[in-house]
C-alpha cells in the first residue's frame, strides 16, 4: 500500500514541475526574468523531490 501511494505521489510532482516550467516560459514571454527565474528553482526542487520518491517507491517494490 505505501508502495502504491509512493508511486501517486511521485508521478503527481513530477507532472506538477511540468505546471512550474510550463508558468515559468509565461513568464518569459511577458519579460519577467525574475519570476521566470524563481519558478525554474521551483520547478527543478519538485521534479529533484518526485525523483526521490520515485526512487523509495522502487526501494519499497522488493
């Protein structure tokens, strides 16, 4: 059962850092560097976060 939950929550990161990056190219194309900028980090911190998870999931699969 937490296998299955780790592994929700792993995609649900992963496909939310899409939502990061997807705002951060808005950004870009209204001249906002800074806020672009901002939600890169963001982005990457929760793509580097579904990682782990993804990796604990696998590790709970044995």
């Amino acid at each position: 059962m937490r296998r299955y939950f780790f592994e929700i929550l792993a995609v649900t990161l992963i496909g939310g850092s899409l939502l990061f990056f997807y705002e951060c190219v808005v950004f870009l194309t209204r001249r906002d560097y800074v806020a672009a900028i901002i939600l890169m980090f963001i982005g990457f911190a929760v793509i580097r976060v579904g990682a782990e998870l993804a990796r604990v999931a696998l590790v709970q699969k044995e």
